[in-house]
C-alpha cells in the first residue's frame, strides 16, 4: 500500500517571488545546502520547523503556501475507516436517544 507524502514547493514560491536559493539563504539565515536538499524532491525527507518559519518569513508565506499534501492509498484507508468509524457511533447515538 502506497504512503501519502507531503512535499516541500519551495522552488515554486522562489519562483513566484523572483528570488533565487541564494537570495533565501542570505535573507533567512538559512545554509545554502539546506535549502538546496529541500528545493530537490528526492532529497527531501523532512523540514526543521524552526527553518520552515525563517523560510515563510522571508518570503512572506504560509507554511500551506510550500507544503502540497499528496494522498497515498495507506491514507485514504485511513480515512475511510475513520468515517466509518464515525457513522458507526452516530448511529449508535441516536438510536439510544431514541429508546
């Protein structure tokens, strides 16, 4: 079964505000190689949050602005047990309120 991902657009939002890698390391504080990893999808594996915010500071954006969520198989099993989960004890509660 496939795992969603989450994956880090970085470059899209550098591309968006016209700043390059560079220009993001020098404003945000943040080593150059870091955010090269980040930019590289099969390189990315997680994000320090303490990055993310100089990121997101420095370009002015939300953390959802470079973060896209892909869902995976695993995860849509995920959500379809948790609803039915969930229509299982709406039906179990009103059918008691009603007794």
């Amino acid at each position: 079964m496939k795992s969603g991902m989450i994956y880090i657009e970085l470059d899209r939002m550098l591309k968006k505000r016209g700043k390059s890698l560079y220009w993001l390391s020098a404003n945000a504080g943040v080593p150059y190689p870091t955010l090269w990893k980040l930019v590289k999808k099969d390189t990315q594996s997680s994000i320090n949050l303490h990055v993310l915010s100089k990121i997101c500071s420095a370009l002015d954006c939300l953390p959802g602005d470079i973060l896209i969520y892909e869902e995976g198989e695993e995860d849509s099993a995920i959500k379809n047990l948790v609803r039915s989960r969930e229509k299982g004890k709406k039906r179990k509660g009103s059918s008691s309120a009603n007794e």
